[in-house]
C-alpha cells in the first residue's frame, strides 16, 4: 500500500516498486490523478487497486491497508501558511498514526517511510547525522515531520520494520506538480538565482526510489538511512549549470545575513498577509547556513550509488525542456539531447 504515489517522490517510488515485480495499491485524493502520472510512463495500476481516500480517513486507510503485506507511506499536507497550521500538524499526524502505527499494529513486515534530513537542522549545526537529536522545528510543516519522527522512534523501539529515508533537495525528471527543489531550478531560470553563502544539497529522486526499493525489500528489522548527493556551493551550481547548457543563469550576489533579515521580515509580513511561500527566517537558514551530511554509509550498507550533480541536472533540464516549462534558450545545447 503506497500513499502519495501520484506526488513526485512517490510516483518514482512506485514506478520502482512495479518495476521490480511488486503489485501496488494506492491510496490517493484524485482517481483521474493516477491516469495522468503513470500511462505516459507504461505503469498499469488496476482500478480496483486505487482507493480514493485521505491519509485521516480511517476507514480509507484501513480499506487500503487491508491484504497488503507492506507499506510506503510519502504523502503529507504542506502548507506554509499560518492559518492552515493547525491542519497541517492534525492531517500529518494522524496520517503517521492512521498509515504507519496501522501497518504496525496489523503486523506488516516491512514498512517504509519518507523523513528528511532537515529534521536534525539547527542554525551553526555540524555535518548532520541521523545520531543527532531532532530540532525545534519553526512551520507547522516542519514541525509535523518533527513530531512524526519521535513517533516513528517509538514504533521502531517496539519491533516493528520501519525502515525511513532521511532525504536532502529532491531533483530529477518526470515530476507532476514541480515540486520545491525543481521550482527553484526552474525560477533560477525564468527569473534569477541568489548567489549567497553556503550549499545546496540535492538527491536524485531516481536514487531515492533506488533507496526505497532497497529498504522495502529488507529481510527484517528497522532501518534509518540517508539519502545524500551531492553537495555544492550556490556558485558552484550556477557554474555547473553553466557549463551544462553552455549558458548563464542570471544570478545576484547577496550575503548571507541580508538574506536571513529578509527572512526574518517575511516572517513578520506572514503575521498580516498570509502567503504560502517559503520566505521565512528558517528558510534563509537552510538556504545560508546548510552543513551537509554524507550519504556514503548508505552506499556502503545498500549498494545505493547517488548520481552526480551534472548527470542529475542534466536530465531534469532536458526534461523541463520536453515538458514545456523551459525553452530551448534557457536550456542551450542541452535541448540538443
């Protein structure tokens, strides 16, 4: 039972999972949804394999969940606006209680769910590690992926197969909603990037769907793993995507501190004119101060090799091209092939 299989993260997920020889069941919001990501790909989900239904719904999840011998839940509500964070914190967790704590308690022998790095973030932080402690988190959606950890810990200190991704920036192809990481491509390219202090990390979400896989397949036990490509400064980013199109992304050098004051005047602004960007304090943190964590034990334990950030920009620029979300003179010698 998949849910969030028609998202970015889980469509590849699932598109793994079939690919292997594993019959899905998807538990999703749009029925019509699941035509338009998996017929362009050739990924056959029977109708009577998709149930429609929210991740709070008790019944649809217990509908979902029942005769499956395994479970992958991805999906989540985000919203970064406050009038919706008291949503958010209640869907997300009853979602980790209703998908995750109900495959448990039926006994599933292998669960799989989708984290991320950032849980362990603070502003000064070290390289992360998945010993560190969990963060204060400053969104309700930040928070949510917070408060589910603790819970994942509690099930996993229980017995039962757990096994979670802790992701960096997800990138790739073949994304149905242009999700965070490939936005902000797609922005540096139609509007400009920031030039600024610190790195950004990303993880193919090939790779990710790879990592999946694995941890579904696990013979027993819970497991934590990064998912980590790798990491560049923003300048040099801007001039690997240089060298790959044979272009220049337009790009403002601005210092890191302006950009947190920015963000801290966005949080401000939020308190009187909600809006669902990420122009936030805790954004500008990420974006200014990010450490880095190494995904290597996770290449070492599973064989999960990570793409490089050439062969993984590449292919999601080739793909904005044929998709029609960039043209042939953002994208250079790249809309060549």
């Amino acid at each position: 039972m998949v849910t969030g299989g028609t998202g970015f993260v889980g469509s590849h997920t699932v598109r793994a999972f079939v690919e292997a020889g594993h019959s899905v069941r998807l538990l999703v919001r749009d029925r019509e949804k699941v035509r338009r990501v998996f017929d362009p790909c050739g990924v056959a989900i029977p109708e009577s394999d998709v149930i429609v239904g929210d991740i709070a719904d008790a019944d649809r999840v217990g509908e979902a969940l029942a005769g499956c011998d395994a479970a992958f839940h991805g999906a989540a509500l985000v919203d970064l606006r406050r009038k919706f964070a008291q949503r958010v914190l209640a869907t997300n967790a009853r979602g980790v209680d209703l998908v995750i704590g109900g495959a448990a308690r039926l006994g599933l022998p292998s669960i799989v769910y989708v984290s991320s790095i950032a849980i362990f973030f603070y502003p000064g932080s070290p390289p992360l590690r998945l010993d560190m402690p969990v963060a204060q988190a400053s969104t309700a959606y930040a928070q949510s992926k917070a408060d589910a950890e603790h819970v994942v810990r509690r099930f996993q200190a229980g017995g039962a197969p757990i096994r979670v991704s802790y992701p960096t920036g997800i990138i790739g192809p073949d994304d149905p909603e242009m999700s965070d990481a490939n936005h902000a491509l797609y922005s540096w390219y139609v509007d400009t990037g920031i030039d600024t202090s610190g790195f950004f990390q990303i993880t193919d979400v090939r790779d990710l769907a790879a990592l999946h896989l694995r941890q579904l397949e696990l013979p027993e036990g819970a497991h934590r793993h990064v998912a980590a490509g790798p990491r560049l400064t923003w300048r040099e980013t801007y001039e690997l995507l240089d060298e790959l199109t044979g272009g220049r992304v337009r790009r403002i050098p601005i210092n890191g501190r302006v950009l947190r004051a920015f963000g801290s005047v966005g949080d401000v602004i939020k308190r009187v004119y909600d809006f669902n960007l990420p122009i936030t304090r805790d954004a500008m943190e990420y974006a200014t101060g990010w450490p880095g964590v190494d995904g290597s034990e996770t290449t070492e334990q599973l064989g999960i090799e990570f793409r490089s950030a050439a062969t993984t920009y590449a292919d999601t620029l080739r793909w904005m091209y044929r998709a029609g979300h960039l043209e042939a003179k953002h994208v250079g010698r790249l809309a060549d092939g």
